[in-house]
C-alpha cells in the first residue's frame, strides 16, 4: 500500500493527479481498477491506455495527454515498474527463524537473522550470512558459504564447498555443484574423472527452478555477479560467465566454455565447450554456438516452422544443395567461374 | 484380477471365447502369456498376432479370425487397452492417511481422505480436497489449492496461491509457481520484476517429472482442462495453454505465449513469447515456432542428421546460398527474372 | 596423500626423479604448486608444460624431456590423471550409517555397510546392497533393488520396481521411474495407458543432476552397463540404451528408441520414438535423429551461427530452394536434366 507520492519518490518520477491517492495492487493496461498502478511503455498500447481505469499510470513525460488520470511522469516506465513491484512482493508465506525440523551441524554458522525451513540440513563447516532465507527440504553441502540477504527456495541442493554471492535467488529444483561430467577412455570403457573443483556465484545472481550448475574439475566454474539464469538451464564444469549476463529457459553451456559480460542470450541457446565468445553478444533463440564469437552483435542460425508439406520439398532440397550449387556451376561455366 | 465379462463390460466389447476366464497382468503380443491380455491394433503386427499366446487380446471384428484364442471385439483395440491399463496400476506402495512426518500448517484445510506423505509440508491457508494424494518431501504453498482426486507425487514443489484442478497428477521433481524470468534493465543491470501473478491448472492435467511452470507476472499463467504434460517442459510466465492440448518431453513455450486446444508438440518444440497459436495445430519434434500460427495444419522445421562429412558440404553451401541466388539471377538475367 | 612411488604403482607408470615426493592436490599445467599432481597431453600446451611448477607431472615417454621437474611415464596420461583423481576424491561430508531422521520401512533390507541420509526415504520390500550411500531428501520407492557401492545423492526420487545396479552414481534431482508418456486418444481428450513396466539400469552406470528416466509401458526401459548419462537428459518410456553409450547434457531420446552399444552423443541430440541406432555411432552436438542409422560413423545436423544481418537473407534464401532448384532446372533444360 503506497501512496502516489511515495511512488514518485521510488522511482524518481513526478505525479500529475492526486498526491494522497492509494494503490494497493498492480495490473496491466486492461485489467487494472482504481486501486492499481499500471504502466504504458508500448505505443501499440494507446488504445488500452485510453480506456484503462488504473488509480495511476506510468509513462513518459510526451505522452502525458494520452492519459486524463492520475499519472507519475518517468524517464523509463518499465523500469519505473520494475522498482515498484518489489515493493508489492508477497511476503505472507515467509518462514522465519530456524524451523525445528530444520538440522543444522553443531559447526555450521547460522546467523541469528536467517531463516532455514523445515526438513533442510545445513552441514558443518557451512557459513549462513545475515537475512539468507533457506526453504524447505534444502541441503547446504559442507563447508558452502551463503552471502547476506540471499533467498534459496524449497528442495534446492547445493553442494559441498559452493560459494553463493549476496541477494542471489536461488528458485526450487535448482542443483548446484553436482558433478562435472569427465571420463577418459579406458579400452571401451570410461574412467570417471574426480570433479574436485567448485561452483563460485557472485552478487545479485538468480538462478531459475531445475537449472544445473556442475563444479569444476580442478578450478572453479565461475558465475559473474548481477547474472540471471532462467529454468532449466545446464552450465557445465569450469565455465565461466561474465557480469550481467542474462539467458532466458534451457540454455545449455558446454564444459570450459567463457562467455563475457552483458552477453544475452535467448531460449535453448546452445553453446559449445572450449570456446569464448566476448562482451555484449546476442544470441537469439535456439542459435547454435560451435565457434567462438570474437566481435560484439547479434547472432542466429534457426529456421522458423513452415507448413509440413512445404518444409518437407525445402529438407529435399537442402540434401541436395551440393547438387545444385554443381549445377550452377556447371551453367556458369563460360564465365570461368570459381 | 479381472474376468473377461469384466473387462468387456468395462470397454464396451463383446467376448468371444471363455467368458470366465481370469487376466491377471497385461503384455504386449510378443510377451503375454495365458494369464495376460494384449491388444492387436497394427497390421504390421499380424505375425505376432499369429503367435501370440495372450489368454485374451482386445482387437477390432474384422480381425477377429486372425486370432483363435480367447478375444474381445472392440471399436477401438487401442482405447480400449488404455481403459483396461487403469485398472491395473500398481496401488501397492501407495501410502495412506496422514503420515506422522508430514507437517501440516494449523490452518490448512485437509479433507480427512486425503494423505500426506513423509517430510511433506502443506503451508497455511491451503486447501487439500477429498482423495487428494501427496508423496514424500513435498511443499505445498501458502493459500495454494488442490482439487479432488489429484495425485502429487515426490519431491514436487507448488510454490503459494497455485491452483491445481481435480484428477491432476504431476511427476517427481516438478516446479509450479516459481518466479517467472522479468527483468527491466537498470544502465548496465537488471532490475528484477516481481512476479505477483500465480499458475492456474485445470482438471485432469497431467505434468511430467521435472517440468516448471511459472507463475505470471500480474495476470496468471493459465494450463487448460485435459492438458498432458510431458518430462522436462518448461512454460514460462503468463502462457495460457487450451484445453486437451499435449505436449512430448523437452517443450519450452516462452513468456505470454497463447496456445490452442488441442495442440500437440512434438517433443522439444520451441515457442517464442507473445505469441498465438490456434486450435488444432501440430508442431513436429524440434520445430521452432517464432510467428504466430493462425491456420490450423502440421507444421515443422527441422533437418535430419546426416554423416558428418555430407553435412559439412551442406553446411558450406548453406552459408553460400545468396551467392547461389545471385548467380542463378545472373543467369537467367536475359528472361527479365524478379 | 600420495608419494610418487604410490602414483606410479596405480596408473602402472615409471618414476622419473624424487620418489617419495608427496603429492597433496590434483591442478592444471598452470595453477600447479609443488604439492601438485598434473598431466601433460596436448602438444599445444608445451608453453605451459614448460613453465609448470608441479610436483609431478604424467606424460608420455615421448615427452620426457620436455619437463625437468619430477615426472611419471605412462602410455596414456588422461586416463592416469582420471585413475588418480578418483584417490583425491572428497569425502569428507560423507553421511555414514543410517541417520536418525531417515525413515527405512520394517520390510526393506538395508546391508549393514550401507548409509542413508536424513529425511530420506526407504519403503517397504526395498534391498540396498553393501556400501551403499543414499544422500539426504532421497526417496526409493518400494521393492526397489540398489546394487552395492552405488551412491544415490541428495533429492533423487527413484519410483517403485526399480532396479538399479552396482557402483553406480546418480546426481541431485534425477527422477528414476516416473510414468512414461502414454495416451490413447479418445473423442477429443487423451486416456491415460497406465505405466505398468519399470527401469532396470546396469552396472557402472553414472546418471547427472535433474535427468530424467521414464517407467516403460509393459516392458521395462533399459540401460545397459556402463553407460554415463549427463545433466537434464530425458529418457522415455521403453527406450534401450546399450553398454558403455556416452550422452552429454540435455540430450533427449523418445519412447522405444534403441540405442546401440558405445554411441556418443553430444549435447542437446535429440532421438525420435521407435528408432533404432546400431552400435558405434556418433552424434554430434544438437543432432536430430529421425530415421533409424543402421551404419556406424559420425552424424550431425546442426547450422552454426551467423550475424542476424546474414542469418536472415540466408533463411529466407532456404525458403525459397523450391523455387531456385526449378530456376535451375529451367536453366539446364536443353541438356535434359533430371
């Protein structure tokens, strides 16, 4: 429940309407009452924002007159709602203090401001810094370390010796640390390889529900701070990742692999193991990376859906492209071309 | 333990042979013994069907000389075999009642014929109705609600105020409710969006092992009547799926995406965000939908493997296709082509 | 802890230099100290190997003198690194015994050797062999069989009837034994075929964090003796995979697909149901296999990555192969092209 005023403040913006106004929900465009906050950031949006009922809107200072009620003016308006939903997180199902059914090694470090649900163990040598949140059914492996104010949720493992930055989330199912994936061939076997290394999370990391998180061989596998992981992700041993990178669902990151700062990647962006690929690149849904990518932009390499029939005459015709590249060689020939 | 009149009552069919005789197990036409049924649905399968040893098998009358043993004339051999199937699932480790490790919150309602397994954890304000079954070390949030006759199996993990519809059964180690991904960006940050939504889950919806469902940002992220799930699908925020819709392992449907009834994605399918697909729409496996689908058929995209040094070449010729386009324009330069 | 005498004796190498050195970690060519263990096996690293400061490094007789530290010679030093690394494996967090907190039903038959961890789960008609180590949250559902020196770790759910071999690892969040994805349709909505079969998984078999293993229908899914299976794969229901078959992360394979012996897939492959893979074939990263390989050798599909720029007149350059081919062939017409 926050005040027009006290909005303002937060996001640095300035109201046009009711100062004492009270909002104590929010919605979008199309769904808000007069209790709400909304927000407009998209033109395509005009005609929602004529007919919304929001107690207040979110928008930018030139388009002030598309909007006849209460209004706080802002240089971003997405961002301006990002700031404000953290004001209306619901808290209500937070445990708090250590729950009885919680174990806790006589040689870990809890400190008295963490939480820690019930049916989770928290091994020796583990150390809990202050306001970490534990859910339940969580395992903190030994001697793992968890910076201040970081929320880990329900049936999350992580494994002995991680080290987990300040204010990550860390949503349920996520495993960090399990085994590098390493054998060497023996006859026509293979010889696991021990993955003695460890995972090291910096600050402001979040890490989406059933992502996987592998330790390192010998060193660490690295996660920058400020990065955000989404569900389902797999990051293999030893790769490192720069600050502020972001990747969307199911993307998998081969062993070794660097990536760079600020990089963004889409959904089921697949990376092989080995290579780097540098600061600010995009890689859309779905792309395939198995070179390094040494210059900053935007890269793709999938093909969207046709109609069966028609995809069927365009797979023939790709398996038959040395032929026709043959052939119109073939027909240039006069020219003498390469 | 079932008699054939039982069984053919229960799939509409007609004996013909031994009316008394006792089934106790189900098998294919390769493996079924005389205590077993089986069913012949695939002419390819004629052979099998010739030396089958089944005590009964379910198929269609005009294959009923094909078998001289004990059989059940039904409309539809494959149907008919589901139906039967559900009658011999395996009850024996299921547990019972309230175990005395399961935690229930005081102010849970749960319907005295449900059962908690142990190490579960059912928060307050949540309602558990009638026939309700939940495994092992599992956490059902705040104010969530589960229909009658659902069955949650372990280690599954419904975050608060979800709503799961009647006869549901959701898999080990599924994730429903867990922060969907929003971010705004903040300079060279990301500023987090709080997730304030929930996820709305129909009637007879089942959801694989491992499958995460966010919940949505301000409106919910709604999983219609009769959806079936597979292992390993992600769905991210706001995503509303139709009714009957189905959908094989590894799916991923990304933010505020709209899906008919009666879809089905083959397994590992990729949706991007805001966009609709229609009623009645296929996507083979793999195939990667990046528009709208507004016409009702099969579509697909992908590209059968080949040995690899075939597919270098088609790769190379790929990556050269505008110089083939140009120079096919070159040639046929005289005739005015487009 | 181990002196040089002792390492050379395990990987059946020869000492060349202080023999009662003692080796107290395992490092790369270029984070080794004196208390180090490295291995030396790619040419392209003779920079490093120059510069190392190990205690000992294991190389090839070949490249004896290109170290003057302390060296042991054997004939393949990857596979003695991984011989070795599994002497420095950390079992310091080891659970030992059963813990109090695990519940073992009175019909389960836990060998005395054996260890479970809290808040884990034994039911009833369960046999866990010698050395056995089940980590913390686990649940083995009933009549399960865990063969001996097997680890299970912390968070695994292994459905009912399963059977699972000796020394094997299976890593935080795999599902064993969910029910497979069956329907039979019925009107417009999908029947349920009830998973009756189980899983059986071999010897030496190692299964990553959040993999996913189906129940079969009738029949049981399969996988053979040593075979290593990474992160977030998905194996359906029915599916065989043969002895010592390799599979990277998120790897899916369909129902009844049958995978030969010693295969190796890279990451993200993906198998159509019903297929069969003869023996020795490999499959490189995000292969799609949709037609059965009845021939070993080296498979692939995937397009890498380009600049969007590019990217996008190369898709659509492959939409319109249908009409460029007949461009083509009007071209060639004269000559009486195929």
């Amino acid at each position: 429940m926050l005040t027009l005023t006290e909005i303002a403040e937060l996001v640095n913006g300035v109201v046009v309407g009711d100062e004492n106004k009270v909002i104590t929900d929010l919605a979008s465009l199309k769904t808000a009452k007069q209790s709400s906050l909304s927000f407009y950031n998209d033109t395509k949006q005009a005609q929602l924002l004529f007919a919304c009922q929001a107690g207040v809107v979110l928008l930018r200072k030139e388009h002030s007159t598309l909007y006849s009620g209460n209004k706080i003016l802002v240089k971003d308006p997405y961002l301006a709602y990002a700031q404000v939903s953290q004001k209306f997180k619901d808290i209500s199902c937070e445990s708090r203090g250590i729950h009885e059914k919680a174990l806790i090694s006589h040689n870990a470090a809890v400190h008295p401001t963490a939480s820690v649900g019930a049916y989770s163990i928290v091994d020796q040598g583990v150390q809990i810094a202050e306001g970490v949140r534990l859910g339940t059914n969580v395992r903190i492996g030994a001697n793992s370390v968890v910076g201040a104010n970081t929320v880990i949720e329900d049936n999350v493992v992580i494994y002995a010796r991680s080290s987990i930055g300040e204010r990550c989330c860390i949503s349920s199912g996520a495993i960090i640390g399990a085994s590098g994936f390493g054998y060497a061939p023996n006859s026509q076997k293979w010889e696991k390889i021990e993955q003695l290394g460890a995972v090291k999370i910096g600050n402001d990391v979040d890490i989406g529900a059933n992502t996987t998180i592998d330790r390192g061989t010998l060193d660490d596998t690295i996660i920058g701070n400020g990065v955000k992981l989404d569900n389902q992700i797999q990051i293999a041993h030893n790769v490192q990742i720069g600050d502020n990178t972001i990747m969307a669902g199911c993307v998998a990151v081969a062993g070794s692999a660097r990536i760079g700062q600020r990089c963004c990647f889409g959904g089921r962006v697949s990376v092989l193991g080995h290579l780097e690929i540098v600061d600010d690149v995009t890689v859309y849904s779905n792309g395939f990376v198995c070179n390094s990518i040494r210059q900053k932009g935007e890269y793709a390499s999938m093909i969207p859906v046709q109609k069966v029939s028609v995809w069927r005459r365009t797979v023939a015709n790709i398996n038959r492209l040395e032929y026709l590249a043959k052939k119109i060689k073939a027909l240039g020939k006069p020219e003498n071309d390469r």
